[in-house]
C-alpha cells in the first residue's frame, strides 16, 4: 500500500464508503505480513517511495512465490533481482506474467502502470559490464525513471564516450558502471554537474580482486561528488537514481 492507497482508503471511511471494520482488515497488513519464513513488508512503499523488491539469491523458489504472491495481493508491483534461468523456471508457472530478463538476472511483474518522470544515464566501461548495467537500467525503469543505456564507452577508448557526451550530460542522475580499474567514473563526474553513482564491477584479471580494485579508485576519485555502492550492485545504484528523480519530479509525480 503506498500513500496515495492510504489516502483514498482513509477518505471513503471519512466519507461513509468503507466500514471501520473492513478498513482495518485492509491495514492488517501494515506494517508487514509474516509468512513464517519471511516478514513481507508492506509498508516499504509508503515510507520509501518503492515497493519491496525480492532478491532471489539463496532462496528456495517457493519462497521467493509466497513473497512475491504477497507483494502482488497488495496491489504493489514486483522486482525480484538475482534470480538465474533455472531458478525462474521453476518460478514462472506460478507467477505467469511474470517477465524474465536473462542478461540482468531479474524478473518484473508490473501491474500497475508506473508514471515515469526523471533520466537516467547508464553509462558502461565495457561489454563484460552489461549484466550489472541491465540490473541498474531495469531496475531504475522499475522505480519510475526513463533510462538510456551508453554502453562500452570505457577509458581504453575516450573517444567512443566522447561521441555519446553530449546526450549523456542531458541525464538527471548518471549511472557509472566499470570494471577493471574503475576509471570511468572519474572521467564522468568531471565532466557533469549531475549526481554520478559509480558501480563498481567484478570484471578485471587477477589483481582487480574481484572488483575491489574498481571500488577502491572510484572510492578516492579526485571528482567531487561520486557516490559509490556495492560490487555489482546496479540494484543499489538505481534505487538511489530513482529516489533523486522523485525528489526532482515530486509535483509532476503527485499529479
């Protein structure tokens, strides 16, 4: 249930539409529902802006169903990230609009139309990158921002981000994903007066370690203003894209 829901519910009880009663079965479920093995939060949407996402990794599949059954039943549309091809055929039939996207390792079920206001820019070191990029530029899509992907503009060739300057600089919010050294973003943040989210990725030869190496130049970049999350957390990035889109756009968002 998100505010506008809470609003509406509590003007038909203020005007006679709704018992007392049948508006506090409908609260029940705030602020969570347990479910035994999970406690599915509910009010996420209401305080945060965006429903609870479901990340799959590490759940069996019928408990990522009972979660995203229970997210779904309360008028919420459903993200579930890192979630692999096997895993989302054994999820499928029971979630059948589901939609799979294989390169980013997540799954969407939109019931309700979002309003989009607000761009972002994915902006991709290399084609190696462009799983972690799809999580971001999904997930952002997810929470309500319209998104253009830029991808495999890294350092070892300036000149293809160069060409794409001038559309990526439009953005409300830049997205930076890279791998190896974790350059790029510092070639992006000196360039733009927008927020830069930097993502760095595990991608990179041995002494990369696994992206820390990335995540340990994007964190001591010399451009001021690079916020960084996770290895390989594009779902992190774009949560954070999408909460400044909404602060930018809240009167367009509230119409």
């Amino acid at each position: 249930m998100n505010e506008k829901d809470l609003r509406e519910l509590l003007d038909k009880v203020a005007g006679g539409e709704i018992s007392i009663p049948v508006a506090v079965e409908r609260l029940k479920i705030l602020p969570f529902e347990d479910v035994g093995f999970a406690r599915i939060d509910h009010h996420r949407e209401l305080r945060r802006g965006f429903p609870e996402a479901i990340f799959c990794e590490g759940k069996k599949s019928d408990q990522v169903i009972s979660i995203g059954r229970g997210i779904l039943e309360s008028g919420a549309n459903l993200l579930a990230t890192r979630c692999g091809v096997k895993q989302f055929e054994s999820i499928s039939p029971s979630l059948p609009d589901a939609e799979y996207y294989e390169e980013a390792n997540l799954f969407i079920v939109e019931r309700t139309p979002v309003k989009r206001e607000g761009e972002v820019a994915i902006v991709s070191g290399g084609t190696s990158d462009r799983h972690v990029s799809e999580e971001a530029a999904l997930s952002a899509r997810f929470f309500g921002c319209n998104v253009k992907r830029f991808y495999d503009v890294g350092v070892a060739g300036i000149h293809r981000f160069i060409s794409s300057w001038g559309e990526i600089r439009e953005a409300d919010v830049i997205i930076v994903v890279a791998g190896m050294e974790g350059a790029l973003a510092s070639v992006v943040a000196g360039m733009t007066s927008a927020p830069v989210i930097a993502v760095p990725t595990s991608v990179g030869y041995g002494a990369s370690f696994g992206g820390f190496s990335a995540l340990l130049t994007m964190l001591n970049s010399c451009a001021g203003g690079v916020t960084v999350v996770n290895i390989d957390n594009g779902y992190g990035a774009a949560f954070s894209a999408a909460l400044i889109c909404r602060k930018i756009y809240r009167k367009e968002l509230e119409d």
